[in-house]
C-alpha cells in the first residue's frame, strides 16, 4: 500500500474546475446595496422608448441681452433730415468713413 499526497490529476482538475465555478456563481450572485446608515438604496427610475429611425437635430434658445464692448455717439454738426444711410446695422466703419447723408434742400435756398 502507498500513500499519496497529491490528489490523482483527474480529481485534482474536477476540484479545481468546480471550486471555480462556485466561485463563479457566488460573485455572479446580487446583494441588495445599502447605505452606511443601513437602508436599502432604491434603484433610479429610467425611461425606455423604442428605436426610431430619423435626423439628428440640436435646438436650443436662450433669453438674454448683449453688451457692446464699446459704444459711440454719432451726431451731425448741423441739424436736419436723412435722406440716406450708407451702412447697415452691425457694419464695421472706419475713421471718416461717411455714415448718412442729409437733405440739403432747405442749406441750398438759404444761399
């Protein structure tokens, strides 16, 4: 009679395989979470919805109000009527660049 210290290879292997799967399970297993204080944490509502097929759209509006970074009083050396603008809104002008014209209807009986 011998006496052997290692189990035979083949019962060694089926061990070894079911103490894995065990483990294997037994991770695989969920534990109801709870806080430190010891209440359960209740799992967050989500919303589903089917799949769809279509464009992908990004809207947003906003309210709010805008600032110049430097505004400019524009004033004539003489009163009077305007006949025509020669720059639109949110035009860039330059130094002397002539912004309107005046009527001169009423300069031209005077002289």
């Amino acid at each position: 009679m011998t006496i052997r210290y290692f189990p035979r290879p083949k019962t060694f292997f089926t061990y070894t395989l079911l103490l894995l799967c065990l483990v294997l399970i037994l991770s695989c297993v969920k534990e109801e979470k709870k806080k430190k204080d010891g209440k359960k944490v209740r799992p967050s509502p989500v919303e589903v919805s089917s799949i769809e097929r279509g464009s992908i759209t990004l809207f947003r509006s906003f309210n709010g109000s805008l600032e110049p970074q430097a505004e400019f009083v524009v004033s004539p050396k003489i009163g009077g009527r305007v006949e025509r603008l020669t720059v639109n809104l949110s035009d860039t002008v330059t130094r002397g660049q002539v912004v309107a014209e005046l009527d001169d209807d009423e300069y031209l009986q005077e002289v």
